[in-house]
C-alpha cells in the first residue's frame, strides 16, 4: 500500500483547513487531498459529510487545480453523535430553534477559502440525493452517518455512481474496536471483496480504487 507522500497545499488554504470545525486531522486532510489531486482530472468528486466544511477545502482545493468540482452532500442536521446531550455536540452549531444547522459554518468556510466556484453543496439525506446522481464520479469520500445502517446506504448508494478506476475513500476506519465504532470499517472490508483494492492508508482514512463490479 502507498504511504501518502508530501503533496503542499497552497498555506492560506491549509491554515482555513485546519483551523475550520470538524473532524479530520491535518495529515489526514493532505492524504485527502493528494488522492483528490490525482482523481479530479478525470472527473467531478462528491463527499458525503460537509458539516463545516474542513474536509471540502482539501477537497475543493484538488478539484480547483484539476478544473474539476467537488460536490459535497450534507443534510446540515448532525450525526446521531452531534445532538443536544451527545459526545460530539457543539453548542456552537444550533439554530434559533435549538436545532444542529451546520450549513452557515460550512458556506462561510467555502467563500472564505474562495472555493465557490469548485465546491457545490446539496443540501439533503445521502441515499435521496443518490438516487437521482447520473453523473460518473473520479471520486468518493464516504465521512457521514457512522451508524450501520447509515454506512451500508452511503456505500451502496454512492460506489456504483464510481467510474472505473476511480477512487473511494472512507473515514474513521478503525480496524481495533477499541479505537471506535465499526460501520466505516465493516464497509471497507466489503469494498475490498471483490469490487476494491487499496491505494493507501493514513491515520483512519483509507483510499481505494474501484477494480471491479460493487456487489
Ligand atoms: N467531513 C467533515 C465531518 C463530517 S461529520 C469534516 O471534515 O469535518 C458527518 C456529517 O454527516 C454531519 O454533518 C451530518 O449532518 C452528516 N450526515 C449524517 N447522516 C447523513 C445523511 N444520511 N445524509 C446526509 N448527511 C448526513
Ligand atoms: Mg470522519
């Protein structure tokens, strides 16, 4: 498996990056980027799981210096660990309702990082924005719902939308359950029967490419 090398991504960009809500460590959005870098030249990129956009900007930065887009999906309402009372809560991202609205924080991290003209956001469930998706994707970044059932729809949603060769690649994979929950790494091990072979690993992000048919 390759270990991702030193790509450079452009430091004004880095610094909205790291500084941005949300839950990617830094080596881990260069991975991102240097797999997106690779992926976009040949076609537009989608992730599923904007919340406040950290992810999108090392996403969109690729998708800008391919002339490509990345479309990033997130129905701005919270994992079932982001509501009032849960691990992963912040207070920070309530509406006037009380309710998690993580759309603002993600369009003022995009316009900041002036990737709106290469990152497109939809606003919506993952599975009912798939099942009108026509287009063939370079590249898949699943980081949604971590539930089961949550990551079995995005994966079978979304890799069939995959052109071949193309890259998927999966957040908080954690091959020790004592290191976190077990959805992302269930459907990594599934995307490698058959359909996926690695490209390469940092920290709990695994990047694949499609070799075959998905079952
Ligand atoms: N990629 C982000 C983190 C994503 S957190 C980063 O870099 O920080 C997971 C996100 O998935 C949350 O914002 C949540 O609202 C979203 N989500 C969970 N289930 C979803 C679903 N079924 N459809 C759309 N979005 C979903
Ligand atoms: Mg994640």
């Amino acid at each position: 498996m390759e270990r991702p090398g030193l790509v450079t991504l452009d430091p004004s960009l880095l610094e909205i990056a790291t500084s941005a809500k949300g839950f990617m460590p830094d080596d881990e959005g260069l991975a991102l980027y240097e797999a997106a870098l690779k992926a976009a030249t040949r076609g537009p990129l989608l992730e599923i799981g904007s919340y406040c956009g950290k992810s999108a900007v090392y996403l969109g930065a690729a998708a800008k210096e391919a002339g490509s887009t990345l479309y990033s999906v997130d129905h701005h309402r919270g994992s079932e660990e982001n509501q009032p009372g849960q691990e992963y809560h912040d207070p920070d991202l309530v509406d006037e309702e009380g309710r998690v609205d993580t759309l603002p924080w993600f369009r003022s991290t995009i316009e900041e990082a002036g990737l709106a003209n290469w990152v497109i956001g939809i606003v919506g469930s993952s599975p009912k924005v798939a099942r009108a998706w026509a287009t063939p994707l370079s590249m898949v970044f699943i980081d949604g719902g971590h539930s089961s059932a949550a990551a079995t729809a995005d994966y079978e949603a979304w890799t069939p939308k995959l052109m071949s060769e193309g890259l998927l690649a999966i957040h908080d994979v954690f091959p020790d359950p004592a290191d976190g929950g077990r959805p992302p790494f269930e459907i990594y091990q599934r995307a490698l029967v058959g359909a996926f072979e690695d490209v390469s690993a940092c920290g709990s992000l695994r990047v694949l490419r499609k070799i075959g048919e998905v079952a």
